[in-house]
C-alpha cells in the first residue's frame, strides 16, 4: 500500500537514510532544507521548514528518535547526533 507523503514522512525517510549511511549527524538547516527539497521532488512544499522543525521535534518527544544535542565552537546552529531510533514502528502506523 502507497502511503501518501507527508512532511513527517519525508523527515521520517530523510532520518532513516542519515542513519543507514552511517553518519548519524546532521545539522538544523537539513532538516528545513527538506521543505525546498520537497518542492524539487514532490513538485510541491510538503510544509514550511517550520512543519518540519515541529516534526522532529514530535519525533523526540515520542522516543521514536533518541539524538544528542551537539554545541559547536563558531556554529549558530546546532548539529544532531541521532543515538538511536524506532522509526520502523511509525511507518507501520
């Protein structure tokens, strides 16, 4: 069955790829950045960057995600290190 996409969604695939591939740290803009990237590959804005945000943050706050906070040196934004994740149970839902 094809889901329809969402923002959560497309946040959702983004996390899983960043930890399939290993590096587990991303920063703040990729996550807004992937509202301009779904216009590009969706031919539509799933949500503002501001959607996404608020879903990743529903993410944390709901234990699918576990991430460390990174303070960088010289960085105004924060980086993330995903720790773990139990995304699999939200695709199934």
């Amino acid at each position: 069955m094809n889901q329809k996409i969402t923002a959560k969604r497309h946040l959702i695939n983004f996390l899983k790829w960043t930890w399939l591939k290993g590096g587990k740290k991303f920063y703040t803009h990729d996550i807004q950045d992937l509202s301009l990237r779904s216009k590009m590959k969706f031919g539509r804005r799933l949500g503002s960057p501001d959607t996404y945000n608020r879903a990743f943050r529903q993410l944390k706050q709901n234990d699918l995600i576990t991430c460390q906070e990174i303070n960088e040196p010289g960085k105004r934004e924060s980086a993330w290190l995903m720790l773990n994740h139990n995304l699999d149970k939200e695709i199934k839902q």
